[in-house]
C-alpha cells in the first residue's frame, strides 16, 4: 500500500480545488485508481475508499482536487500520536498531471496535520517507485529510515537454539528495543497499531497495550535480553480470489543470528496459535539484519520500503 503514485510538474492548477472527500466522489477517483500499477497488481484504493469516507472525523481527513465534472487526485492523512501524522494514499489523476495536484493535495494534508497538533509527517513509498519518491522530495518530505519484512512461516513445532527463552514482558522488551541498532537504524519507528502500513514512534505504553490486546515476546538467556517483537494486528486480503489470514508484527530486533533464530521461531509458532496462513514482521534493512533473517532461514520481501519525513514545526 505504498503512496506517491506518480510524478506532478509545475502547470497551472487555479481551476482546481482542494476539499474534503464525499461519496459521490467514488466513481470519478475508482476510474484513475483501479490500475495505478497495471504490472505490480491492484491499487487498494478502490477497496478502502467507501471506508475513508466514513470514517473522517478528528484524526483523518481525506482530501480531494475537485476539477468541476472530474476529480484530479486524492490524498488522505491521519493523526497517528499528539505529534505524528502520516501521509497516504496519494494518488493523481493522469489526465492532471503537470498541474500541481500531489503539492496542493499535500500541503492540504501537512496544513490539516498542524491544526491537529503535528509537529511532523511521514509517508512510505516502495524503493522501486521512482516517480513516487521524486515526487516526495518534490513536495517537502526527507529521507527517514527503510525497513523489509521478514516472513516465517507458521509452524507450531519449531523450536529455537537451547539456551535462549522466550518471556511475555512488554518491560524486558522494552529494554531491547532501546538497546538495540536496529531502533537507531529505524529512528525509533515501528508499525504504528491502528493503522495498517503506517509507522509511528515507539514509546513503552505501547508495548503494554500490545501485550494486553496482542502479543509482546522477548527472547532473553541467562545474561540478559536479546531480542523482542509485538503483534499489532491480524488481518486478510484477497489473494488471486482466496482469503488469505496474516499476522503483522510491529518490529523484530535481536542481537545475533542464534537470538533471530529463537525471536522466529516463536513469531512462528505464535502465528500457527492464530491459524493464521502467513506473517510479516517489519525488520530494519541492514545488512546485518537481512542477513541474520536469511541465515535463520526466514523468508524475507524482495525489496525495502523507505519512509520519509517532513517537518512541520512552526518557526
């Protein structure tokens, strides 16, 4: 669900008007969304669109450029904390590109974004989207951090290294996501909870929270922590005309490749609890990590996604 669909020049745009999303604006923005991608799949704007116009209240507004009898391009943001909000959905209209429609959608969303509070937003946008991510820089946003998945895969008989345990304290995960390179590499991002494919800061009450509605694992041995996970979420998409159930996991740190061996495994075997058909747990996109995930013999995503920011405090 990456953002930043396409590039958008300097044309004139004083036709065009930024305004909230309504109903009846479905058909005009399924027309230039429905195969964004035509060679990587189908967009998911389509499927959430008649959702994002329910649901705008006072942490998410999604705009529109309103052409008269068309719709130039849709955007949405959501407030994720008191000061984090995020940017997606991003989408222009062919037929209006080289008018200034991602700016203008943006700034609506960057100015709605410090009304609210925000001091600061982010997007993501897939590492082969090129014109996407042209596009942000374009428009204010920064390079932050990238990140991959890894994908164990269900098991409920696989066991990790002797030696190393697995305990449920959002405390003792804590204290490894703190002291771990990858919350350095990562800015201190994780998958935020209540909202798919959007990152948020990590701070302790989260944890809490996840292991009161979800789940919190950390891998810890006689000297001490040496990784940690939580689950945000489980969800299903359609797959070629087949549900498909998954579970999402908000960061996966460890020290070492034997500590990754034993965090998977329980990420397995918690997953295959659920019944669910694949997992996905966010990892920092370093060498060392994606090696330790291929050396544990974890499947990973082809590709990174990067995340991007934009500064929103008032000077």
């Amino acid at each position: 669900m990456s953002d930043d669909a396409g590039a958008d020049g300097d044309g004139d745009a004083d036709e065009l008007t930024v305004r909230q999303v309504r109903a009846d604006d479905r058909e005009a923005v399924v027309a230039f969304t429905e195969s964004t991608w035509p060679e990587r799949g189908d967009d998911y704007i389509p499927r959430v669109f008649d959702e994002w116009v329910e649901t705008d209240g006072p942490t998410q507004r999604t705009f529109v450029l309103d052409a008269g009898d068309d719709i130039a391009g849709i955007c949405q943001g959501v407030l994720l904390s008191a000061h984090e909000a995020w940017a997606q959905g991003m989408r222009v209209n062919p037929d209006y590109r080289g008018r200034k429609a991602s700016p203008r959608l943006t700034h609506a969303v960057f100015d709605w974004a410090r009304e609210q509070g925000a001091t600061v937003c982010r997007n993501m946008v897939f590492s082969w989207n090129a014109a996407g991510l042209g596009q942000s820089r374009a428009v204010g946003f920064d390079p932050r951090t990238e990140f991959r998945w890894a994908e164990p895969a269900p098991d409920a008989d696989v066991a990790g290294p002797d030696g190393l345990r697995v305990v449920e304290n959002p405390s003792t995960a804590w204290t490894a996501w703190h002291r771990s390179e990858g919350r350095d590499h990562l800015a201190g991002l994780t998958l935020a909870s209540d909202e798919s494919w959007a990152l948020a800061e990590l701070a302790p009450e989260r944890l809490h929270d996840a292991a009161a509605d979800e789940r919190v694992l950390a891998v810890v041995d006689d000297d001490g922590v040496r990784g940690m996970t939580f689950r945000v979420r489980t969800d299903e998409h359609e797959v070629e005309g087949e549900t498909e159930r998954f579970a999402e996991y908000g960061v996966g740190v460890w020290d070492d490749v034997a500590a990754a061996r034993a965090l998977f495994a329980a990420v397995a075997r918690d997953a295959a609890d659920l019944g669910v058909d694949r997992t996905r747990v966010l990892i920092p996109e370093t060498v060392r990590h994606v090696s330790d995930v291929a050396a544990a013999r974890v499947g990973f995503s082809d590709e990174p996604d990067f995340v991007l920011e934009a500064d929103l405090s008032e000077v």
